[in-house]
C-alpha cells in the first residue's frame, strides 16, 4: 500500500506573503506614524485656537499692563500653518485612499 503524501500550501501559493511581511508591518507603522503626526496637529490647532481666544479677552488688560503680543502672534502664525496645513494635506491623503484616484490641489 503505498502512502499518499500531503502537499503544504502556503496563502500565497508561493511563498509572497512571508516575503511581503516586512513591507506590511512598514506600511502598518507609517500609517500609526502619519495618524499621530495629524492628531497632534489637531491638537497643535485647538491650542491655538484657545490662545487666540484668551489673547482677544485679555486684549485691554494687556494693553494697560504694556505687554505686546508679538511672541503670541508668531506662536500663532506658525500654530496654524503648521497645523491646517497638515489637516489638510492628511484630508487630502485620506480622500485619495478611499478613492484611489490621486487629489491634488488646483
């Protein structure tokens, strides 16, 4: 009687899937990587938000006291380029994998 032997397949049919392991635990890393990166601009933008609001409030007061607002101001200036800019660029990132068309500006 002869014994039939059993064939081991792997998912891939080939062995691709081990090979591409390493560029799918990449891929996982750069999308945690890019997913922080727009939390802390949301972050970065509803701080300074809330500065722009405190400084509007605190206008007067900080005028009769003589303090200037020229280190807010470039806080703020580059808060929020900092923050829409990436806001959008990640929006923008976001659209095009669901899509998969490539969004560009213009």
């Amino acid at each position: 009687m002869k014994r039939r032997q059993s064939s081991v397949y792997s998912p891939g049919g080939c062995g691709c899937g081990l090979l591409l392991l390493p560029v799918i635990a990449v891929s996982i890393g750069v999308m945690f990587a890019l997913a922080g990166l727009a939390a802390a601009a949301l972050v970065l933008l509803i701080v300074a938000i809330g500065v722009t609001v405190w400084l509007c409030r605190s206008r007067e007061q900080r005028r009769a006291d003589g303090k200037t607002n020229v280190g807010w101001t470039i806080f703020l200036v580059v808060a929020y380029l900092l923050s829409i800019s990436y806001l959008v660029f990640f929006i923008l990132l976001l659209a095009s994998t669901f899509t998969g068309e490539s969004v560009t500006l213009g």
